[in-house]
C-alpha cells in the first residue's frame, strides 16, 4: 500500500488513536480506586491535623498499637475520633441526605448558598469536643483550601490547616507552614459582643508576636498579600456560614 | 541506513558532552519550574526518562510505517499517551510527590528534549538504540536538575530531601536562608553557571568564532 495515500494515512491515524485511547482507558479504571483512597487519606490526615493530631503524633500511636501508619489505620483513627459529621443547611440544620465526607468543596462553593450544603466534623479526643471546617477559596495565582478546627466553645480555633494549588514559593506557599498554621491557635472568631469577626491576616498588626488572642488578627505574610487577602475572606466567607450553627451551640452552652 | 552506534556512547553521551540542557539547551523551562527541592526533581528526571526511552523505542519501532505528513501528530501521541499514564501511576503510587510537580509531569509533552530525541534520533535508529538514547539523555537532564536542585535547596531552604542540614548554631549566628533561590530567575542563574563550569572543563564545548 502506498504510504503517502490518503487512505493509509488515515487509518494508521485511526489505529494508532484507538490503542492509545484503549490503554488509557484501561489504565485509568485500574488506577481510579488508589487515586481515590489518596485523596480520602490526605482529607482525613488533614482533618486530624487540625485538633492536635499530625503524622507524627498518629505513627507514634500506631507504632505503640504495633501497627502501621497506612490507609486503615488512618482510617480507624479517623473514625475513632470523628464519631459525628454533619451536612448542614444555612440555617444551621442538618441535611441527613448527604455525608459530609463526600462533599467536593471545589463544587460546592460553586452552587447558590440555598442549595449548598456545609460540612462540619465533630471530634472527640479524650472528652474534649472540636468542630472542624473545610475551607475552599481563591488565593493569588489559583484555588486554596484548608481546614480550621474550633474548640468546643465554637469560637476558640484549635488549629488550622492550608493547602494550596500554585502561590509562589517562599512566599504565598507559606501559608501550608508550621509557623504560620500556629497563629491561629487560641484566636477567637467572635468577639465580645457575640458577633462574627473571622481572622484577619493583617499587615499593620501592631501585635507580631501574637500575643493577643482576642484581636482576631494574625500577621500576614510579608510580600504575599494577595495570597493573605484570599485566606482572610475565604476564613470569612466560610465560617459566616456556620454562624447560625454555632450560635446554637453557644446557646446551649451559656 | 542508520549509522552504528555504541551503546555505552549512547548512554555516555548526553550525560557531559551532548547533554540536552546544558549542551543542547532543550528543556529549560522545567529544569527552572521543578529544581526547588531535591525529591520532585529526581521523580521528574525519572518520568521523564520513562517517557523519554519509552517513547523513543515506540516511536522507533514503528518508523517504518509513519506517513510522514502526520508523524509529528503521531509522535505527540504517543509521547501525550504515556505522560497519562505516569501521571495517572504517580497519582496512584507517589500522591505527595504527585502534588508538588501538580501541571509540570502534564507539561513533559511539551519538554522540547522529548520531541527533539524523536525526530532526531528515534525516526533514523533502530529501536534498542533509541530506547538507549532515551534513557541517556533522561539521565543527562535528570543530573542537571539534580545538580540545580541540589544547590537550589540547600541555599534557599537549607535542607536537602526536606531535611534540615544546615545546623540551627548558623542561624543563631546570623545565616539567613536566601529566599532568591526559590525563585525561578536564581534557577536560570545557576543552570547559567553549571553551563559556565563545563564549558571551562571541556573546552571542546565551546563554539569556534
């Protein structure tokens, strides 16, 4: 057959497409339940990060249960100290229909406020009540997420955990550092008067040591404030959701 | 036909003398986005050797039957091809390293080093040659990004394999991370330098006037 035809042309074109599409697909399928157990492990060790608990405090737990830090184990724990997670509707009640693990945030967010549902872990390490919360948001160059952990008041933050898609090393990335996750612990989301103020990451802090837990500000980061600008209204834009929810939980307590 | 080639040449080669970044001056773009730390840049150095030796030996043993009109679209398909399937396995199997090299492991399809091999190498040679030549010149651009990596890191962070290895008595003393090398512009700086350092070793490198 002649190589320059047409004809040969297009079908060594319409073999070659077909074994490459056939391969992908299979390897996909193949691969598809690892991917998924990655990306279920990555939101349960995040989520424990946030109360206290990081790698390195569950392997210690692990290794002296003899055991190893994998997927079940991360699991087991997981469900050890998160018995309860709820959907909850703007007006703070839960919608049974839905589980909160299963929720992508990334859709979520894109759905009217009605129609969202808003997902919060309840945990319990050793008696003491947190209330975790995914966050989703818009950093500088692309989307950034994290978690933020209340203490059983609901207003009292544990600890918080960032992610981001593609902020600029050494500078937006920061905000998935230690040093930068442990501000935020012992700030208050409400103030005195009982109304919602989030966390402002501030620039003209005039407090950089963080001493003062009830400013409800933490320092920004120098030479990335638009990346700081995105974690404050993404902290602000996410937990006034909750508000009514919280505030039931406050109620109950006073 | 082909002319002969030593296999160990084919190996040898793109590591000093013919080596694709510094010599060639292919895939640049990469080497300065990936090299901020050690670990990703040797995963990225592997996939691309992978996707390097695979796709040259793919590529080389269907020379024969390519209509030339579509050979570049069919060389973009197999290189595309199995840049999924690395990235679909270092999902899978490597998620953390997964995460950090995010768009670069898409972007190895456009990595100039790749579709230069092919029509350089894989169209004219047989296939275990090609499959040697895609491996030599991986490993080439895996050295210079593991170079750059290395002293990028160490400078920039003060660690090696996320590792602290810069004693904290430095810091006390004053020694201040150089955030600089974080950024890509200090990447082009140092490839520029490792460039600099062979070309003053082996002189034969250097352009004649």
């Amino acid at each position: 057959m002649d190589r320059n035809s047409n004809i040969y042309t297009i079908l060594f074109a319409a073999v070659v497409v077909t074994v490459s599409a056939v391969l992908l697909a299979v390897a996909v399928m193949v691969l598809k339940p690892a991917q998924e157990r990655n990306k279920r492990q990555e939101k349960m060790t995040d989520i424990m990060y946030t109360i206290g608990l990081d790698k390195e405090a569950l392997s210690k737990k692990a290794a002296a249960e003899g055991k190893k830090l994998n997927y079940k184990v991360i699991e087991a724990y997981f469900n050890k100290y998160f018995t309860k997670q709820y959907a909850l509707k703007t007006d703070g009640s839960v919608d049974n229909t839905v589980k909160a693990f299963d929720i992508n945030m990334k859709a979520e967010i894109k759905k009217s406020e009605k129609k969202q549902r808003f997902p919060i872990y309840v945990g319990d390490v050793k008696g003491k009540k947190y209330y975790v919360i995914p966050l989703y948001g818009k950093g500088l160059w692309d989307d950034i997420w994290g978690y933020i952990a209340l203490e059983a008041d609901a207003n009292t933050v544990k600890g918080v955990k960032f992610g981001h898609k593609g902020e600029t090393p050494g500078l937006g990335a920061e905000i998935t550092k230690k040093w930068f996750e442990n501000q935020f612990a012992g700030e208050k989301i409400f103030d005195k008067d009982n109304s919602f103020k989030g966390i402002t990451l501030s620039k003209s802090n005039k407090d950089p040591e963080n001493t003062d837990k009830e400013d409800h500000e933490v320092d920004a980061i120098s030479g990335s404030t638009l990346t700081s600008n995105g974690v404050t209204n993404m902290i602000q834009e996410r937990l006034q959701h909750y508000v009514p929810f919280f505030n039931k939980i406050r109620q109950q307590k006073n | 036909m082909a002319k002969k080639h030593k296999w160990q040449d084919l190996i040898k080669d793109p590591l000093n003398e013919n080596n694709p970044i510094t010599v060639q001056v292919l895939g640049i773009c990469s080497a300065l986005a990936i090299t901020v730390k050690l670990m990703p840049a040797i995963v990225m150095a592997l996939s691309v050797m992978v996707v390097l030796a695979f796709s040259n030996l793919i590529i080389s043993l269907i020379r024969n039957y390519i209509p030339n009109r579509i050979r570049i679209i069919v060389q973009l398909l197999v290189v595309a091809t199995l840049v999924i399937l690395v990235d679909q396995i270092l999902k899978a199997y490597a998620y953390d390293v997964s995460k950090q090299l995010s768009v670069f492991v898409g972007l190895i399809i456009t990595n100039c080093i790749v579709m230069g091999r092919l029509e350089a190498f894989a169209l004219a040679n047989k296939p275990l040659d090609s499959f040697l030549d895609g491996i030599g010149n991986g490993a080439g651009y895996g050295l210079i990004l593991i170079i750059v990596a290395f002293i990028r890191e160490l400078l920039g962070s003060g660690t090696l394999f996320d590792k602290q290895v810069i004693p904290q008595s430095f810091y006390d003393a004053g020694y201040v991370n150089n955030a600089m090398m974080l950024l890509p512009a200090m990447a082009l700086i140092t490839v520029g330098i490792v460039i600099w350092v062979q070309r003053s070793m082996y002189p034969q490198l250097t352009e004649k006037e």
